[in-house]
C-alpha cells in the first residue's frame, strides 16, 4: 500500500497502523506530534489509526529555545543578522 509519510511516497503493509509507520521510521511518539490526512491525532490514537492507500501523514517536532532580544521601541524588529549575532550589540 503506498502512502506519503513528510511529503515523500513510501509503501508500507497492508493494515499497517500510525505508530508502526513511526516505530519503523524510529520516531518517538512522545517527542513529536502527528497528522494524518489533515487531522493532528491525540497519541492515544496512534495504534488503533489503520492506514488506507493514499494516506497522509506528517510528523511535527517542536523545537525551543533560542534568546528573547529586548528593545525600547516596541515598533523594532531585528534583521536575522543581527539576531545571530552580526553587528548586534544588544542593550
């Protein structure tokens, strides 16, 4: 059965479900969020979501992190450089 897991085509087993999909590819279902055919499932759904030919599915990371930059003018928004730190002297 051919499916389309993050935009590239794959063929899996017939009656093959969500977390096998994920257990094959090894990703963690704790670690990521996952979409099927448009729908973001709850993590309890994973097993029991039986795949159909022409399938969709997405597998979403939510990453953290990084460093808020202040500034006295709400109206400010730094360039990329001067984000990553090119030219940027902060406050």
């Amino acid at each position: 059965m051919d499916i389309r897991v993050n935009g590239k085509s794959e063929t899996v087993p017939s009656g093959s479900t969500v977390d096998a999909v994920l257990a094959v590819k090894g990703l963690d279902p704790a670690l990521i969020s996952v979409e099927h055919n448009g729908r973001i499932l709850e993590k309890s759904d994973l097993a029991g979501t039986a795949l159909k030919d022409g399938d969709e599915l997405e597998s979403l990371f939510f990453m953290g992190g990084g460093e808020m930059i202040r500034h006295s003018d709400p109206g400010f928004f730094p360039s990329m450089e001067e984000c990553i730190g090119i030219g940027w002297q902060g406050e």
